[in-house]
C-alpha cells in the first residue's frame, strides 16, 4: 500500500528588505514521503524568496512535468518556474522553454558542485534562468527546524537570510551561480 503525504501547516511570516515584501502566507504543504525534512524547509525557503501572491506549491515530486514551485499570470502564462535539487540539462532546457523565469535552488554539498561543473557549460544560453547553492550545513540545519505545525520568520536583507522557528534561528547565506538576465 502507498503512503500518503504528511501534511504540514506552515504560517510564513517574510520581511524581504531586499524586495519592499512584507506579508504573512498560511500554507498547508504536502510532504511526499520520500521527502526530507531538509527538502520541506528548502521549498519553503524557496517559496519566502520568491514570495508573490500569485506563488503557489505544486504537487512537486509526484509529478514529473511540474516544477516545485510556480506562479501564474491570471491568464495562464508561467511566469516563474522554480525546481529544487539536481534537475537533468534536459529539465532545465525545458522548464526555460515554458516559462519567462526559472529558478533552481541546489543543495546537496559537494554533489551539487559537480551537477553545477557538469550543466553550467549548457546553460549560458538560457537568460532567463537563476541557479542558486545553498550550502549543505545550512541546509541541513533547515531540516532540523521542520515541524508539522510551524510559525516561520524570515528576514531578508541584503542577501542574507534568517530563518526563525520557535528558539530555533538558522542564517543562511546563498550563493548566486548564475544570474537571470
């Protein structure tokens, strides 16, 4: 028998100084269960700093043909498309083809160094593309704050990131490795 998603109620609190983004989103996010709780909290992330009303979770890894993350235009166009992880060339090839915006949030440490080493050649002719590292200990600390009923601060100012769960405050800093033109 298959097992279901845990469900977890998330009240996410963003003061992105960067952006002038200031608001408070109630979601309800659907862990699959082969997901991590370092992967949770990174979509999560993820969706803080591309924050927008019109930003929503998707089914993400029961579904192949669908990003993480999306936002819509009211008429239907895909104007951001955010994957986590190690997408293939091919996926990111594609998701550039469909969408004006795409953003890939990698982790994984030095795994994620040789996916970059490997793709980044093939990926200069995408100028709508952002590729962005999260580093394995912030990551992995993000994991560790994960809780199915969790009040979430993030701040965001000048690049850098904190992250507040209860006492827990975990500072992540990102790093750009290829910026969208």
């Amino acid at each position: 028998m298959a097992q279901k998603s845990t469900i977890y109620k998330v009240e996410l609190s963003i003061s992105d100084m960067d952006r002038h983004y200031y608001e408070t989103h109630k979601l309800t996010v659907a862990k699959h269960p082969s997901e991590t709780d370092e992967r949770l909290m990174v979509r999560v992330l993820a969706f803080a700093l591309n924050a927008h009303e019109h930003l929503q979770m998707t089914k993400g890894l029961s579904t192949d043909d669908e990003p993480d993350i999306w936002q819509k235009s009211l008429s239907g166009e895909m104007e951001l498309w955010i994957a986590l992880g190690l997408p293939s060339e091919k996926v990111v090839r594609q998701s550039c083809g469909k969408a004006d915006k795409v953003s890939v949030y990698s982790y994984g440490g030095r795994t994620a160094e040789m996916w970059w080493e490997k793709i980044k050649g093939s990926t200069s002719r995408f100028e709508n593309l952002q590729v962005v590292n999260l580093s394995q200990k912030d990551t992995g600390d993000l994991g560790e704050l994960a809780n199915r009923s969790m009040k979430l601060q993030v701040n965001i100012q000048e690049g850098e990131i904190m992250v507040s769960v209860d006492d827990g405050i975990v500072y992540v800093t990102p790093v750009t490795w290829k910026n969208a033109t």
